[in-house]
C-alpha cells in the first residue's frame, strides 16, 4: 500500500472512531440538548474525517471538490435539523428525559 | 460601521451568481460531459431561481473567508474530540448551562452562518433566535469566548465591525 492509501485509511478509521463515539453519546446522554451535542458535532468530525479520506483515495480534483460539496451539504443540513429539534425541545419545555 | 443593504442589488446578479454555480455543480457532477444541457439546465435554474426566491448577493472578503474555514475546521475537529471525550468518559463529564448571547452581526446571511456554526464547534448549540440574542445550550462553563471568535470571524468575511452596532 502506497502512502497515501494508509493516510487514507488512517482518516477513515479515525472518522469512525468518531461516529461510534457520537452514537455513544446519543445512548448515554441524558437530555435531548446533549445528545443533539453529540450527535451533530462528532458526525460533522467524522464525516470530514471519512470524506478526507475517500478523497484522498480517489486521487482526482473532481471527486475531492464533489466530496467536499457534499460535506457542506451534511454539515447544513445536521446544524440546521439540530437547531430545528433543539428549538422544538425548547418549546415544549423539555428538560430531562429518563434514562432508559 | 457597514450599513445592512445588499452590496450588488437586482436579480440579474443573483442570477448571473446562480447560474454560474449550477453550471459549475453540472460540471462537477457530470465530469464535464454535455455542457450544452448544463447550461440550459443552468440557464433555467437561475430563472426560475430568482424569479421565485431571489436573494441578494454579499460582497465576501476572500482573507477572512480562508481565515473563517480554517477555524471551523479546527473548532470542528476540536468538538468532536471534546465531545467524544464526554461521551466516552465513564463518568460523562456534562455540565449543561444555557447562554443567552447578544449577536453583534445584521446581515441575515451572517446570522445564518453563526448559527450554523456555533451548533458544529465545541460545546454549544444553538437553540433559538429571538431578534439579535441566541439560545445557546453550552456542556460546560465559560463557552462565550469561542461564539465571540466565531462571530468576530464571520463579521470579517461580511465585512462588518467585529462587535455589533454602534448606536
């Protein structure tokens, strides 16, 4: 394996790390504003980290700017629907939910 | 301090800036194929595009443009390591507060970027908007420092004073 097909591995493996992490987060959290937390901050790292990595294993501008454009998309998309569940949390006056 | 109004006024801006980006995404998509289609496809999107919802184009500044990325970049990797970090943690380290933060930007977009970003950036998220003050819900103490960076950050790249209104 050339270098940049283990640096690519090295970042998708790190991306997953932090996917298991945020979906960790979202089991053991106990409010509905801190599993937000975690679920749209370590999936922004995450992706970013897998999407890194894929670009750099493709080997083409086209596919790393298309990738790229991609991320964004995700990144908008979490923000914007965490700000949406927070905001309904919010008005329903949810505080803490019970642990399962 | 930089008066809110839209820098290139009109819809054929906005159109033009449309167009040329949808052409640029065929492209993309596409790998170069066809061109003709993408910019008929191109050339009706941006129609229909500012004929139905035209917005008005912000003069970026490209410096602080850069300057922005690179610290979203950071601040992302840094907030998913924090928040691996709680999540992992035996204990889970969460001390949950509510910041009420007075926003110093006026543009719209700049707003919208604000809010975007300080839900991807360590600690905080932003919960509501009221006006020119947020709802943020931060997992520790002393977060306001980092939205104060983020929104200094953003006010460059839309060219406005780092810190609010003067009046």
């Amino acid at each position: 394996m050339s270098i940049s097909a283990w640096l690519a591995a090295l970042l998708i493996v790190a991306g997953t790390g932090f996917f298991f992490a945020g979906t960790m987060g979202l089991l053991r959290f106990p409010d509905v504003f801190s599993r937000l937390h975690a679920l749209t901050k370590a999936d922004n790292t995450g992706l970013g980290l897998v999407a890194a990595g894929v670009a750099l294993l493709h080997q083409s501008w086209r596919h790393a700017a298309l990738i790229t454009v991609i991320w964004l998309l995700a990144l908008a998309a979490s923000s914007i629907a965490c700000h949406l569940v927070a905001r309904d949390a919010l008005a329903r006056g949810e505080q803490r939910e019970e642990k399962p | 301090m930089i008066q809110v109004q839209p820098a290139l006024g009109g819809r054929l801006p906005w159109a033009l800036a449309v167009g040329a980006l949808l052409f640029v995404l065929w492209l993309l998509l596409g790998g170069g194929q066809g061109p003709v289609y993408g910019l008929m496809a191109a050339t009706a999107g941006a129609g229909i595009g500012s004929w139905l919802a035209p917005g008005t184009l912000q003069r970026l500044r490209l410096r602080p443009l850069l300057r922005f990325a690179a610290l979203f970049v950071v601040r992302s990797v840094v907030g998913g390591i924090d928040i691996s970090w709680r999540a992992l943690h035996p204990a889970m380290p969460l001390q949950p507060t509510w910041i009420r933060y007075d926003l110093g930007l006026q543009k719209p977009a700049g707003r919208a970027l604000f809010m975007i970003t300080i839900s991807l950036t360590p600690g905080t998220l932003c919960a509501e908007q009221q006006g020119g003050e947020v709802h943020v819900h931060a997992l520790g103490p002393d977060m306001e420092r980092g939205l104060r960076e983020i929104e200094n950050a953003i006010a460059a790249v839309f060219g406005e004073s780092p810190r609010g209104p003067g009046a």
